[in-house]
C-alpha cells in the first residue's frame, strides 16, 4: 500500500503555504490511478479527485477538503461489476512536536489511522517540514472503499438444506455416532 500510495506524491512545503492559506485542487492523472487500483482491491479507478485548503496552525499546517472517486468494485454476492462514488472529507492537523514511529517500530505507542482536525485528537507528524497532499489522498481513498460493495438489492441467500444431515456440522456427527461393531 505505501508504495502505491507514493505513487501520487504532491509535496507542499510549510514555507511554501502562505498566511492566507493555500487553496490546492488535484486530478490523479491515469497512471497514478492505474497504480493505486490495484493496491486498494480495486477493478479500475476511472476519477479521482481532491481538493484541499491548507492552512498555518502555529508550527504546523491544518489540512481540510474532500477526495472524490468513481471506483470500480465486485459484488461480493453476484460477482458483477458494479461502479461506487467516494466523498470522503479530510480533516487534519500536521506538527513537528507530533510523534513520528519509525519504520519497523512499535504501531502501539502511536495510532496510525489519519486523525480529524478536531482539538481532542493528535496531529499527525510534520516530516522535514513538508506534507504531500497526494498521499493524504491516496490514503483517505483507500480508508473510504467499502471492503463488501454490493449491487444495489443483491442479497446472499444460503442453499436450502433438503434434511437434517444437510448442515456444516454433519460430517463431525457422522464421526461420533457409533460404528456398530462394539468395543473390545
């Protein structure tokens, strides 16, 4: 997933964001969504889109827009093709002071799922002085795919069973009745 998701790389530096904010609008271009297709189980990606407003909060940056897609998925139930829209909205802070894990290190000690620009929540870490927009993208798209699509009214409906010995558990049944032959 990290190696797709690098695969749109939009740096933007603190130094480059000015007092009045940054306003960025991005349109993945058909190789980048042709990379992160298959990383996010997709069938294609036929749109992708986001636009975000940056800010300066104190040290750090402030990080509000939406990503939008148009994803090609499989029912989970009829196997068929069938097309999803994504709206996901972004909200998220960046620190220098926020703790970075360093690759191979302890997830525990530090949450790895994208937190929300809301006070109570962490920000995420500022590396180097810089965030790319395109991973933030990449990763909220991949947050927002429904892992089980469905067809619209595609309902899974289990085999009838046509008797009693017809279920998950018969042949362990079969295996603790008696054979017959008595014990010597």
């Amino acid at each position: 997933m990290d190696k797709a998701i690098n695969a749109w790389s939009v740096p933007v530096a603190l130094g480059d964001v000015p007092e009045a904010g940054l306003h960025v609008k991005l349109e993945a271009s058909p190789a980048v969504r042709a990379a992160l297709a298959p990383a996010a189980a997709l069938r294609d990606l036929p749109e992708l889109t986001a636009v975000f407003d940056v800010t300066r909060r104190g040290a750090g940056l402030r990080v509000l827009g939406h990503v939008k897609a148009r994803v090609g998925q499989t029912c989970v139930v009829t196997l068929e093709p069938i097309d999803n829209v994504i709206d996901e909205k972004v909200e998220l802070l960046f620190s220098p002071d926020a703790p970075v894990v360093p690759e191979g290190g302890d997830p525990t000690h530090h949450q790895t799922v994208a937190h929300t620009a809301d006070e109570d929540e962490p920000p995420e870490p500022l590396v180097g002085g810089a965030i790319d927009l395109g991973a933030i993208a990449a990763e909220f798209l991949m947050l927002a795919i429904d892992p089980y699509p469905r067809k619209p009214g595609a309902e899974f409906a289990a085999p009838p069973r046509d008797s009693e010995t017809e279920h998950p558990f018969a042949a362990l049944a079969a295996l603790k009745k008696p054979s017959g032959g008595g014990a010597r």
